[in-house]
C-alpha cells in the first residue's frame, strides 16, 4: 500500500472519530424511527432492524474508544505504541453483534410459535423505505472514508450498512406482501435477518483473531518490498521477510539481502541505510533490522557447486526453496538457509537435505538453517 495515499496517524483517527459519531447519530435515529414502527404496526422483523442498528451505533462506539486509545503515545513500557487496542476493540465489536443476533434469533423463533399479526400503515411503508435509502448513503460513505484512512473497520462497517439497507428492503417488501395478500412472513424475516447478523458477528470475531494472531504478508506487497530492496545496486537478493503489525499504520519488518562477498562494512551500511529510508518512504512500513547473505564472487568452481547443492535440496520433498548460500572451497565449509513447506516436520526435513548434501559432499562442514515459508 503506498504511503502516499495514506493520511498520518492523527489525520487518520480524526477520519475514523468523524465517521463512527456520523454512523452512531444515524444509526441512533434510524433504530428509534424503526423502533417506533415496529411497535406500532407489531412487526417483529422491523423491532429487530431496530436492534441491528442499535448494535451498529454501539459498534461504532466502541471503534472511537479503540481509536482514542490506540493514538495514545509509545512509553517506556509500550515503545512500539498502543495501535493493538483497536483489534481488541474489534473483537468487543464482533463479540456485540453476535449477541444481537443470538437474541434476535431467539425473538424470532418466539414469534414464529406464538404468531402476532402485524398492522402496517401507508406512513410506516414510507419510514421503512426512507430507512433503506439512508443506510446505502450511510455505507457508501462510511466505506469511501475507511479507503481513505486505510481503516478496515470502517470499510468492514460500510459494508454491513449496505448489507443492513438490504435487510431492511426485505422487510419492507414483507409489509408489502402482508398489506396486499394477507400473509405474514415477519417472524420468518426477522429469523433470516438473525441469520445474516450472527454471519456477520462471526466473521468479524475471525477476521480480528486473524490480526491478533498474525497473518502472512500480503503477496503484492512482499514482492513490492523486495523489489525495492532488489533494485538498490549491490543486492543480488531479498530473502526471509518478516512483517510485524502493532495495529493499523504501525507495520515493522525485518529482511535478510544478500550482497556479494567483497562489499566493505561501510557500503552493507549506506545500502541498508538507503533501503530502511525508501521503503519506508513508499510503503509506510519501518525496516527494524537488516541480515545479511554473503555472495561468492568471480569463481566459476563455488557456482557449479551451488548450482548442484541447490538440485539436490530441491530434490527432497518439502523443501521450497534455497538462499544464503555461501561456500569456502579451502575451508570446506558450508553455508545456506533451506526454507520448509508447512506440510513436514523441518526436523526431519532438514536432516535429511543435511544427508543428501554430503553424500554429495562428504568433505564439507555444513552449516544448513531452517526457514520458514513466511512471504512470497
């Protein structure tokens, strides 16, 4: 994602502050308006639109506290900042709207049994539809303000405002369908909009547990920094990149870049130097730590040798991959990183490319490390 189009981190709150209070007060009112309906007119399903909009202005509540204390400054016993809070606030988020929908549900299933008929009026038709049209302008702009502020609850937000404008389309199509045929599918509604909320609250609650957890690097954005780590001159490779979230915006990462044997300490340090500026300039993301694989040069033997060590390896099954490899053919010493395919024990794999590899070389100390296949 290009940091360009990303506003700064108080910029960024302020978006995000901004649109949750205009979904709190749209949400408010629109839950009252169909409150009011639902109970005049007796229908189950607008009662529990109603609900459904309550819980989105409490979700909404809850994101502008996690915002707030999210932008709370790095101290000395949080130096990388308190940007997590606002996974944690998601996971409150989630954990409301499932509660909305569980006793949605039970509701649902109460009027399905014990049958109410519902009395709906020309002007409740009208607040139902007026309903429906403000919750499509509500998610298109909550959804263009989370692009904005590259905020995924927010965008996550907009969509279920969108979802929920066609929920409560179905229920006006229900009244419709009552006031002309006579026949009552509001309970059945209701269990269906049930449905949809508790779908919703559980993909949420996996979504955040995703982001707590950690997730892979997306691919186009491991390729991009390593193509930039690629194009600073010297580097012949970028390996072993490790992305760390500590909340939106606040992405550390760490590589491995090979360079070519005889490159001073001092031109490593320029190239990381100008590396760690650049990508963090492009991407937002801050480069904590920078490995370094060393390359032979000018030696045709050492390449056919590594052109062989690299068959072999590949040969045994679960195994992705070789870098960092290095090898002193006076010393008869041997070095590179093997990276492992999650479906194998890397114990077992490693000593059997440990294996393949002296019995091809039997003369040579090897010094093989185990990768983990972390990006693409």
């Amino acid at each position: 994602m290009e940091n360009s189009t990303v506003p700064d981190q108080q910029e960024r709150n302020r978006i995000i502050v901004r649109t949750s209070l205009a979904g709190v007060g749209a949400n408010v009112l629109l839950a009252a308006m169909k409150a009011a309906v639902g109970l005049a007119t007796g229908s189950i399903a607008v009662v529990l639109d109603a609900v459904n909009n309550l819980s989105d202005a409490l979700s909404s509540v809850v994101t502008i506290l996690g915002a707030k204390l999210s932008a709370k400054k790095p101290d000395k016993k949080h130096p990388l900042g308190y940007g997590r809070i606002e996974y944690l606030s998601a996971m409150i988020v989630s954990a409301l709207v499932l509660y909305a929908g569980v006793t949605s549900l039970v509701e649902s299933v109460k009027k399905i049994i014990h049958p109410e008929t519902a009395d709906y009026s020309v002007l409740s038709l009208i607040l139902i539809a007026a309903a429906v049209l403000a919750k499509l302008l509500l998610g298109r702009y909550v959804k263009a303000q989370g692009r904005k502020a590259d905020s995924a609850s927010l965008i996550a937000s907009g969509s279920d405002a969108s979802f929920d404008a066609i929920l409560s389309a179905s229920v006006l199509l229900c009244a419709v369908l009552y006031m002309i045929t006579g026949l009552a599918l509001e309970a059945w509604v209701g269990a269906v909009i049930s449905g949809f909320i508790i779908k919703s609250g559980v993909e949420m609650m996996r979504d955040t547990v995703n982001d707590i957890l950690g997730q892979r690097i997306d691919p186009e954005l491991s390729r991009q920094i390593k193509g930039l780590i690629c194009q600073e001159e010297g580097v012949t490779g970028a390996y072993d990149l490790l992305l760390t979230d500590y909340g939106p915006g606040r992405n550390y990462a760490s590589v491995h870049m090979e360079v070519a044997d005889t490159a001073s300490a001092e031109e490593i340090d320029r190239m990381t130097r100008r590396i760690q500026t650049r990508i963090h300039r492009e991407t937002g993301i801050i480069i904590t730590g920078i490995g370094i694989y060393s390359r032979n040069t000018h030696n045709e033997e050492t390449a056919a040798i590594e052109k062989k060590v690299r068959e072999t390896v590949l040969a045994v099954e679960g195994t992705l991959g070789v870098h960092g490899f290095y090898v002193d053919t006076e010393a008869k010493d041997m070095r590179f990183d093997t990276v492992f395919s999650f479906a194998v024990d890397p114990r077992e794999a490693l000593e059997t490319v440990r294996q393949a590899v002296l019995g091809e070389f039997p003369d040579y100390t090897l010094t093989i490390s185990p990768d983990v296949d972390l990006s693409d």
